[in-house]
C-alpha cells in the first residue's frame, strides 16, 4: 500500500513538474502599447494566426526584439525580411511567401558585398575588371546560396482570406555571418577556375573582415 502510494506521489509530481515547465515555456512575454496598437491594426484587417502560434502581438514584439540585435561590430546580428504572397491555398501561398523572403535575405548581404567591392575602385584598389569577375562572382553565389538557405528563424507569420485566395505575410531571420559565410565559401568554389595570381588579388574579399564596413538595412516592410 505504502509504495502504491508513494509511487502515485512521484507520477503526480512529475505530471506538476511537467506542467510547470511548460507554463514556463508559453508564458508570453507583456507587449508595449504601441505594439498592441499595431497588432489592433493586422488584426482590424482580417489577419489571424495559426491555432498554437504566437498572438499577433508577440510576434511583432519578438520581430522588433531581434531586429534590433547587433553583434561586436555593430552589424545586425539577425537580417531580417519579408514576403507576401496570394494563392489558392494557404500552404502554398506560404510556401511562395518564404522562398520570396529568402531571396530577400541574401539579396541584402549581396548588395552590401557589392558595395564594398565598388568602394575598393573608387579607392583604385582593383580594377574595373577585377571588379566585373567579383560582382558576377557574388551574383552567382547568392543565387546558389539563396536555394539551399536552411536554419531560417521565422519572426512573424500571418494570413488573412482574400476572396476565394488566401494571402499569408511572414518575416524571417537569419544569422548574418552565417549567411555571409555561406556566399563566401561559395565564392571560393566558383573562383577556382581563375588563375594564381588573380586568385591572389582576390583573397581579400574572400574574408569576411573585408565586409566590416558600410551598412546593413534589413529588408523589412512590415512588420
């Protein structure tokens, strides 16, 4: 009797343990008028969420949370952006939706990686040539990246009936030197067809300290 007992004690502290875990686990963080003021607006416009996805509100204040993290050299820790899409079913609408974000992701790290490259001509550092090889470089590399981009953070996900079509509008993350590691590494497979001393001349901008410049601006238009 005494170890019936004692094993139902057990099983119910487990079951208690178990729940206050996961009352932990859910417990949404309070939000600040202004972002309850925004969610008011998405949902005033008929967008709903998922049942067992965050409210609408605590998505908005995660989204804004991250976007404003940095790393030591003041660069966005997270990149962030958007996409949209309208399709006769919601999973396909959300599936145009991410891939449409994702593109967007890399596009952001492509267009400063140019940038950088164009600042080392004005500079005369290379030549316009040079240049040329590296831009098409960077292109073909963020379109390979951009196909096999895996580990993306969604922040915000949200859809809403358009007529007999659904709309859904997500917002996605990802580790900035990650995704920059990613376009280099692949850069360095698709130069090694160049010659020594151009791959020389090249070396520079196959480290990502020579990206430690200029800025980053998440591609971001809602949330």
């Amino acid at each position: 009797m005494k170890k019936t007992l004692f094993s139902l004690a057990l099983f119910c502290i487990a079951i208690l343990t178990f729940k206050i875990a996961n009352a932990e686990k859910f417990k949404f963080k309070k939000v600040s008028k202004d972002v309850k003021k925004e969610a008011h607006k998405y949902e005033k416009d008929g967008w709903k969420v998922e049942p067992g996805n965050m409210p609408i509100k605590n998505q908005l204040e995660n989204s804004y949370s991250k976007q404003n993290e940095q790393d030591e050299e003041g660069f966005p820790k997270w990149i962030t952006a958007n996409g949209s899409s309208v399709a006769q079913t919601q999973s396909a609408a959300e599936m145009q939706a991410i891939e449409l974000a994702k593109n967007r992701l890399v596009g952001l790290i492509e267009t400063h990686m140019k940038d950088v490259i164009t600042a080392d001509v004005a500079n005369n550092q290379i030549d316009k040539k040079e240049a040329a090889t590296l831009t098409k470089t960077i292109e073909t590399s963020t379109n390979t990246v951009s196909k096999k981009l895996g580990r993306v953070l969604p922040l915000f996900k949200v859809y809403r009936q358009v007529g007999n079509n659904t709309e859904v509008q997500v917002l996605l993350a990802y580790n900035y030197a990650m995704v920059q590691k990613d376009i280099i590494d692949q850069m360095k497979t698709e130069l090694q067809a160049t010659t020594i001393d151009q791959r020389k001349k090249f070396d520079k901008f196959l480290n990502s300290d020579a990206y430690k410049s200029g800025e980053i601006i998440n591609a971001t238009d809602t949330p």
